[in-house]
C-alpha cells in the first residue's frame, strides 16, 4: 500500500503531463483521506487504506482523464471562506466573484452605513454571491433569484448548510419579482456573458451549465435584460453591481447610461488588472 506522500507524487506528475493542476491532485487526496491541508502535510508518510487508495485513484482517473472538475467530484467549492456544495447544475464560484462581493460590501458600507437594506442577487447558481452577504452583513435582508430550479435546490442547500436564511425564488431575470412588486436598495448580478461563439476551454464547456455561461451573441443579453427593467424593482437612492467579462467595460457602461442617465457609473479593475466589475449609483448625493 502507497503511504499519501507517494501516491500524491505519481498523480501529481500526470497532471503536469496533461497540463492539468497538480494543486487539485491535493484537493482529491484530502477528499479521500478526510483529512485538511494541514493535517495532510502532517501524515505525509501515512499508508493509505485500501479504500482510501480507491477513492483516490478513482476520482484522478475522472480528474485527468474523463476530464471532470475537482470541484464536482469533491463536491464543493471555497468561497469567501465558505464552502458551498456544487454539482453539474450550478456554475463553480470563481475567485473574480469574490472581489464582486468585497465591493458589494465596501458600498453598502459607504452608502447605507449599517442601515437594514433589501438586495436581491440575480441568477444566483450555487447562492455564493446572496448567501456570503448575508454572512457578511446581517442588516442585509436578501433575496436570490435563478431560473433553473435545480440551482435553486443546491443554493437552498447551501443556505441550510451555512446557517442563513435567503428567500429564493424561480424567476427569469427579474419577471418574477416584477409581478410580486417588491422593491430592493441593491441589485447584484454576475449573469451569463460569455458570447455564444466564443471558444471556451474543453473543461468548463463539457461540464458547467451551458445556461450560467453563455450571454447572446455580444455577451451583453442579460445585462440588456437587467437593466431594462431594474428601475422598476428598485427604491431610490439604489446601487447595482455586475461582475463582467474584462471587453465588456464599455459596452455595460453604455447600457448603464442609457437607461441611468443620471447616475454615477464606475468600473474597477480585479486583482489581474482587468476591467471586471461595474457598480451603477443611483439619486445618492454626490460622495
């Protein structure tokens, strides 16, 4: 029997062959092992069981060769310090949304101080954005909308798991919330923008829903959609925020104007330096 340290080694080799992250060859053996990064590090030269052995070779076997995300196979991702169970229905939360929900914070913060304020988290997959501000900031009382019910099953199931409580609701961008008439002091958003003809690599493509990925032909469709009708599901002074493809800078800062025309658009760049989240300040005083 292979002790971790060896068994970590010879996978980790085949991923840098196939270009395949060898940090997630760790992720798997501390699924298997139930064990943490730490306590890991600490039984290096522990044998495996048998059934950890299986378990582990198993799921590299799906990692690198049937090319399935670590995160499906674990069946979780870290998100702002959370974990948030994820599958085949939700799109797996990226590190870029994580600065979205910094800034979200940072304005509600600057705009609302410690005011009770009603968000809502459009298209909301695995509940990463909706549930992690309501962690975060107790005075937000939020609501997540997403059209597939089976993402819905899974944030609901994050939400329970994390202790939170989140309304959610079934609905196709904001037709939902337009029939019910609630009203809310910020609208958060990180919508499909991928444009349909763009070549995305083999992993994400054949695994993530197709429906949290692609945006119309430009990339913009749902931002089109959101925007159109915001005005209607929100209270004044109100702040929206999207995250963004890093081209879609101009294009959502013209959309934005076009239906806000007075209010202050501003665009800020993620930690790679790339355009990636627009907020839109609406009928606050000037700051």
């Amino acid at each position: 029997m292979n002790t971790i340290r060896k068994s970590l080694l010879t996978a980790e080799k085949k991923a840098v062959a196939v270009n395949k992250e060898a940090s997630a060859i760790k992720l798997l053996m501390q699924d298997a092992t139930k064990m943490q990064g730490y306590d890991l590090v600490a039984n290096l030269d522990k044998q495996l069981t048998s059934t950890q052995s299986l378990a582990f070779e198993e799921n590299v076997v799906k990692y690198l060769d049937q090319n399935l995300p670590v995160q499906y196979l674990i069946g979780y991702e870290t998100f702002f310090g959370y974990e948030f169970k994820v599958n085949d229905a939700v799109l797996i939360p990226r590190f870029e949304t994580e600065e979205l929900v910094a800034k979200v914070l940072d304005l509600y913060d600057e705009y609302f101080g410690e005011q009770i304020v009603d968000v809502v988290d459009i298209g909301t997959g695995s509940g990463a954005i909706g549930i992690t501000l309501a962690l975060e900031a107790g005075a937000m009382k939020v609501t997540a909308t997403d059209i597939s019910e089976e993402a819905l099953q899974v944030a609901r199931a994050n939400a329970q798991q994390l202790g939170v409580a989140v309304t959610f609701l079934q609905s196709d961008m904001l037709n939902e919330l337009l029939k019910r008439g609630k009203k809310f002091d910020i609208l958060v958003s990180n919508p499909p923008y991928i444009p349909q003809a763009e070549k995305i690599e083999a992993l994400v493509y054949d695994n993530e829903p197709h429906l949290a990925l692609f945006g119309g032909d430009d990339g913009l469709h749902f931002y089109r959609q959101i925007l159109r009708d915001a005005n209607q599901i929100l209270k004044q002074p109100n702040i929206m925020a999207f995250e963004h493809a890093n081209h879609h800078r101009q294009g959502l800062t013209s959309l934005a104007r076009k239906f806000f025309p007075e209010a202050v658009v501003k665009t800020f760049k993620d930690l790679q330096g790339r355009d990636r989240i627009t907020v839109i300040i609406n009928s606050f005083k000037q700051k």
